[in-house]
C-alpha cells in the first residue's frame, strides 16, 4: 500500500474510535512514527556506508583484475602473503624462480562454475564462450542506487562483442528497469537458442516427416536480456501472467546481479578454488516431463560448433 494510501486508512480507521480514546492513540502514533523514521534514517546510512566502500573497492579491483589477466608487474607488496603461503623450503624456492606475469587460465570459467548460480546456471555450452571472459567491471551509479556490470570477453567464435554490459536502474529502492547487451551472435552459435528435429507422423498415410525447429535453450547469457516495467500505468494493463513472468525474470536478474556483486568479485578467488559455495535449497522437481505421445518424437541436434550432450541439474 502506497504511504498516502495507508495515511489516509489510517485516518480513517482512527476516526472510528471514540473521542476518548482518539487522543492516546494519537499520541502512540506519533512516537511510533518516530520509531519508523529512526529506521529510515538507519536504512539511509547503512546504503550511504556500502555505496561509500563499494566506491573505495573499485580501484582495488583494477589491480586484481591485472593480476588475472597478467599484465601487472609482481613485486613485494603484492607478492607479500607468501610467506604465510608458503613453508621455508618452498619460500626459497619461490624466492629464486622468476616473477613473470601470466594470465590466470580459465579464472572467471572456474568462478562461476564453481559458484554454481542457480537462477541462471552456467551450462557446458556456457562454459565453452566463458573461457573467453577476461574480467567484470563494476560500476555504481552518481545516484548510489543503479549499478552497471560489464563483461569483457576476447574475440571468440560466439558472438561479435567483446563488451557485453548489463544495467540495473531503481526507483524507490525498487528494481524497476535492466538494460542489456543485445547480442550479434556468430551463425550457428547461439547459445540460447538450440536446434531440435521434431518426427511427426501422419495418421492418415503413417508415413513420417523430420521439421527442424529452433527453440529457446537454458542459458547464462539470457541475463542479457532487457526488461523495463517502470511504467506502472503500462505494466498494469498487461495480462497476470505476462506481469508475472516480467516480474520473474526481473527478480532472477536482480538475485544474480547482486550474487555477482556481493559474492562473486570480493571472494572470486575461493570460488576459483573451490572452498566457497552458495548455500541454496534442492530444487526439487526441476526436471521436465518427457512426452509419450506415440505420434510425436523429438530429437535434438546440436547445430555445427556446439558441444553434445546437455548438463543435469544438480540437486
């Protein structure tokens, strides 16, 4: 219920009680309207905190990034965990070797295979694109609100970028709007889309026909979709079950851009070890019902560069 809306119930409802009574209730309701603006003001230094940090963080990243992608020059400070790293023998060792500056390979693949998003998974044929990803950039928005990620990627036989970028704008601490990247994909490399041959029978003659359908697949880079229902007037106007899937999807984009940005960059290195997981529920059901219909037979085929088979969910 909107703030004008509830004043106005409010109002109302008080009205009701008799006058004796009328000025107690009063009274209540203004201590506990202070209480509810200590909790505002709680709110708004706690975001006005994060947004301050989560600033100071970026160039902190930078140099994390270059490390990743080994165009940073190693040298004691940042070489100075090693000894809490390492056991003598091996500190000698690792003294004499040289410091040559490599990329780390396949970091981000590792990252998120290791994270397991479960809103949006990365499937095998992800993965494939994924050993492309050189690093995420995170930027927060002049208003402390909206935030942006970008993902660069090498040149890769998937799709024509190499800056895939999602935005994520609020209003009233609501998610309300996210732009992504539209993505110019290579022929036959879609990976959200995949090639199914569909056996159909004739009941009249029995014979059958093979139809080749393309059809939507599971994929990490429908997070690059857009969605925009900041207009209320609009949105309301749209049947249920259309606002519920907008509004899906908008959660979906939202849990995994927040798991990327509180999860997955400050602790990007236990993900790529694998000493950190998400804690999340089983998902029970997950899996789809096949169809026995005796006319009908579906097959599907990889079109040409993708991998066989298809990742299972796990449970």
């Amino acid at each position: 219920m909107e703030n004008k809306e509830l004043e106005q119930e409010i109002k109302k409802k008080i009205s009701n009680i008799p006058l004796k009574d009328r000025a107690k209730v009063t009274a209540l309701r203004y201590y506990l309207n202070k209480c509810k603006q200590a909790d505002t003001d709680m709110e708004t230094t706690c975001d006005n905190i994060q947004s301050k940090y989560d600033k100071l963080s970026m160039p902190i990243y930078q140099r994390a990034d270059e490390i990743i992608l080994g165009t940073a020059q190693l040298n004691e400070q940042n070489l100075g965990l090693a000894a809490k790293l390492l056991s003598e023998e091996e500190l000698q060792q690792f003294n004499q070797i040289p410091k040559e500056s490599k990329a780390i390979p396949d970091y981000w693949l590792k990252v998120f295979k290791n994270a397991d998003l479960q809103e949006l998974p990365l499937t095998e044929r992800d993965g494939e694109a994924f050993k492309f990803l050189q690093k995420i950039e995170f930027t927060l928005a002049e208003n402390d609100s909206d935030f942006f990620l970008k993902f660069h990627f090498a040149e890769n036989p998937f799709f024509k970028q190499t800056i895939l970028e999602k935005k994520f704008y609020y209003e009233d601490d609501e998610l309300t709007k996210v732009e992504g990247t539209k993505i110019e994909w290579h022929d036959g490399k879609n990976l959200t889309k995949k090639l199914i041959k569909k056996k159909q029978r004739n009941k009249k003659t029995g014979q059958f026909r093979v139809i080749s359908k393309e059809v939507d697949d599971e994929s990490f880079f429908l997070f690059f979709r857009s969605i925009d229902i900041s207009n209320k007037e609009k949105f309301d106007k749209l049947p249920e079950d259309e606002q519920i899937s907008l509004q899906g999807q908008l959660d979906v984009d939202q849990d995994v851009g927040r798991e990327i940005v509180d999860e997955l960059l400050p602790y990007s290195l236990e993900y790529f070890l694998g000493i950190k997981e998400f804690k999340t529920e089983d998902d029970a059901g997950a899996e789809g019902e096949e169809d026995d219909s005796e006319d009908d037979e579906e097959v599907e085929v990889q079109t040409k560069g993708q991998n066989k088979g298809k990742d299972k969910k796990k449970k």
